[in-house]
C-alpha cells in the first residue's frame, strides 16, 4: 500500500484545526438572525390630487404609498367631510389605495379625509395614524375650526364612543330627518375637532350613534345640544357639551317560554325571597337595615317585624318600618346601639308576594351593630368649589351612589363615616332637590344638571382622622 505523503498529513491536520474553531461543527448550524421588527407604517409618498388641491373636479382621489398596504374596516374608519349621501367606494391593491366618491362635487366647498386606523402596513400592521387628506372644489381652501369636550352630565365621565355633529338646519327635526353636514368623532379624553370648516353658522350637538344612522331615533338615547348657534371664526373658548338621555332605557321583560313553566310547584317555589343589607353579619348604625324582595308584596303588616336585642330578647321600642313606593323594599330604622347584638324575627306568612309566594316558617335573622371605631373621621376641602351652583357632595363606589352632602362651604367633615375607597362627584344641583336632573331637548329646552368629576379618588380608613384636599376643575 502506497503511504501517504507528509504533506497530505500536515493538510488534515490544518483542515481539522480550522473545523474545530468553528464551534461544535456541522451538527449545530445557527440560523441567520433576522433583522429588527418593522415598527414604521406606510409612508404616502404621493397622491393625485395633491393634499391641498384646489379647483377640483376629479372624484377619484389615488394615494400611493412605500410599501404594500391594508385596508381595515374602511367604511367605518374613514371619514369624509362634508358627509356624503352615498358612501364612497375604497380599493386597495398593493401599494396603492383608490378612493371613488359617489356624490357630485359641491361648489366652492372644502373636503376632507380623516382615514383614522384604515390604513396599516401588509406585514406588521403598523397603522398609518394622523393620515389626512384635504382638497377643494373653490379657490381656496377652508380653514376655521371648532373644538371642545363632551362629557356625560349624569357623571361628569367621558363615552368616546359619542359622535358629535354639525347641522345647518335649525330646527330641532332635523336630528330626527336629516343626516349632519360634519361630524368628528371623540378622543379617549372625550374632546372634538372640526377642522376646515367654512365660516357658516352652525347647530352643533353629540350623539350615541345607533346603527350609524347619525341622527335622535329615541328618547333613552344619550345626546347633548349647544344653547347657541355655533361659527367657527367667532370661537374664542372650548365648547362643553353635557350629554344626557331624557328617558331611561326600559328594562327587558323576559317572558318564560313554556319549557322553563314548571309543571308544579315545589316547596321552594313557594318560599318568598328577600336579601339584607347586612355585612359579614353586621348593621351600620348610621343605616336603616333593608329588606329587598324578588318581587313587589301583596300584603304585609308592621306586626309581621318584630326587632330584639340582647341574648333576653329585650323588645325594642320606637321602630320605624317604611316600604318604598315598588313594594319591594322593607326598611327598619331603631336607634341603633353600637356593638350590640339584634334579633330580627319575620313572622310565618307575614308577607306575599305578587307571584303568590310567602313566608313558609318564622325566620330569625341575629345580628350584630358595629362599634364607632369601625368607621373613620373625614376632614376634606374642597378648592374651587362654586358654591353659588348649589354643590351637592357625591361619594361613589363601583358606580354605585353611596352617600350624598349638601355644601354650603369648601369643606365637609363627618366624624362616623364607613371605610372604603371613593370616587368622589360634585353636583350643582340647578333646582336645589338634592338629586340630578336629566335635560329636555325637544318643546321647552332644558339642559341637564352638571356633575364633575373629581380627579383625586380618596381611602377612608376605621378609626383613623382621614384629611385631603381636593381642586375642583370646573371646566
């Protein structure tokens, strides 16, 4: 056998060195890495008509952008101004977006194109914000605006999900007939803009859009009107619009259907239900304890209510028992004694309902009161307050009124208040009822009492001097 050479060796040798500095050889490639994420969406690079056009006649408008493009929910998103009958036609092919309008052009008018989130890049769905497109058929081009809030007066909290428009016709049937001339949609803050406007006298108002319809089809739906005619080159000031809904939205009544009748009734389909207003089994001494029925009673008597304290079941006198105008709620108002224990007995059959169920057995309900180291002292001031708009102290929890207090001064203390975190409202209270009124837009104008929201939510804890001072921003 021929040897091999010396040379051959010192190449394999040389062959086997250079493998190894490659890491672990060919059994562990290492793909490329890719290079950063596109965080950049499409560029336009250039449209026909150009943005700022005047004289124009042309009722295809083409932009074209830096890369491959997609339209998403195009109809929805884009927003031509003024407001057309037909709405436009939106096509997209590669780079390219191409937009028909349907309605003739009107004279001397300036449009617009707000396109919203319509526009996003093809592989990262990067969106194309602030993308806007102005032309116009006249000489010129408009350029007054209008601006300001729109805030729920039932709340003083915003719905961006309003619209607010701008009509020419003055009367108030034109909500209800007519489709606006513009519209601008709300900001997470709750404020408008109507940019390009001409200087016309306009009606302006806001609205919760009902199947994008853009006009008042019923009373429960929230809206907000301006007193006065509005004119863009005589705004000085943000406008705020108090948005309301003159009715409540009725509630649905479920009708069972006759799989969910039962055929008899069993011994808990016969048993009256109520709920209390106890907590972890404890009264508030500065409350009534309530009784809430499932349904309005029938018949009761106070003698079905009997209310004892202490383990001798001393009766206690100078009880005030009251129902409420539904006949569903049940309060009972003692002298509450703190830290002391209660006994409420409900007599069998004291009470029916209109669904003809009753109390089946006496029940007991044992309780306890708590003690005025559970609740906490709040001292709070209140700068910027308007005491001559007749401000009412709301305090909120998860939506829901808790508590209420007329103001005659920047401050409000209370000595025995129930801990928890709040969220707190100011009520100018117009009529002086202690409560907030909805407005009235149609026949005699009325608008609705304003609440404002305070920033600054506040912890009361037990047996602790709770301070804070809090601005009132009026605006």
């Amino acid at each position: 056998m021929q040897k091999a050479s010396p040379f051959f060796w010192i190449l394999l040798l040389f062959g086997c060195f250079w493998i190894s500095q490659l890491g672990s050889g060919c059994a562990n490639i290492i793909p490329p890495q890719g290079g950063p994420r596109d965080t950049i969406p499409p560029q336009l690079v250039n449209v026909v008509p150009a943005n700022g056009a005047t004289l124009v006649t042309s009722r295809t408008i083409q932009l074209y952008f830096d890369e491959y493009i997609e339209v998403q929910q195009g109809q929805d998103n884009l927003l031509l101004s003024p407001l057309p009958t037909t709405a436009p036609v939106i096509e997209s092919k590669l780079r390219d977006l191409t937009i028909k309008l349907k309605d003739s052009l009107l004279p001397n008018t300036t449009y617009s194109i707000d396109f919203g989130t319509t526009v996003k890049d093809f592989t990262e769905g990067n969106i194309a914000k602030g993308l806007r497109y102005v032309f116009s058929t006249g000489s010129y081009l408009d350029s007054l605006e209008l601006y300001g809030t729109v805030q729920l007066a039932e709340t003083g909290l915003v719905d961006s999900t309003l619209i607010v428009i701008l009509h020419k016709d003055a009367t108030d049937s034109a909500l209800i007939k007519s489709k606006p001339y513009y519209l601008s949609k709300l900001d997470k803050s709750g404020r408008f803009r109507f940019r390009n406007l001409p200087p016309e006298r306009f009606f302006i108002y806001a609205l919760k859009d009902e199947a994008g319809s853009r006009r008042l089809v019923k009373n429960s739906q929230l809206m907000a009107f301006a007193d006065q005619p509005v004119y863009a080159n005589q705004q000085t000031d943000s406008l705020v619009l108090l948005a309301f809904a003159a009715e409540k939205e009725p509630a649905p009544v479920l009708e069972p259907s006759s799989t969910d009748k039962p055929k008899g009734k069993t011994e808990a389909d016969k048993r009256i239900r109520f709920q209390t207003t106890l907590s972890n089994n404890q009264q508030d001494i500065l409350q009534p304890l309530q009784l809430t029925f499932e349904t309005s009673l029938l018949a009761w008597s106070d003698s079905s209510v009997g209310l004892y304290k202490d383990s001798v079941y001393a009766k206690v006198d100078s009880v005030s028992i009251t129902i409420d105008s539904t006949k569903k709620v049940i309060r009972i108002q003692p002298n509450w004694l703190e830290g002391a224990s209660y006994h409420l007995l409900l007599t069998k059959g004291g009470f029916t309902d209109s669904s003809g169920r009753t109390l089946l057995k006496t029940d007991t309900l044992n309780f306890t009161t708590k003690r005025k180291t559970d609740y906490g002292k709040i001292k709070l001031r209140l700068r910027g307050l308007n005491l001559e708009a007749k401000p009412v102290l709301l305090w909120i929890q998860n939506e829901k009124l808790i508590s209420t207090a007329v103001l005659d001064k920047p401050e409000f203390t209370n000595d025995l208040f129930v801990p928890g975190d709040y969220q707190l409202r100011i009520l100018y209270d117009a009529n002086g009822n202690g409560r907030w009124d909805t407005g009235q837009f149609f026949g005699n104008r009325r608008q609705p009492e304003r609440v404002v929201a305070l920033d600054k939510k506040i912890s009361i804890k037990p047996g602790w001097i709770n301070e804070y001072e809090i601005e009132v921003n009026n605006r």
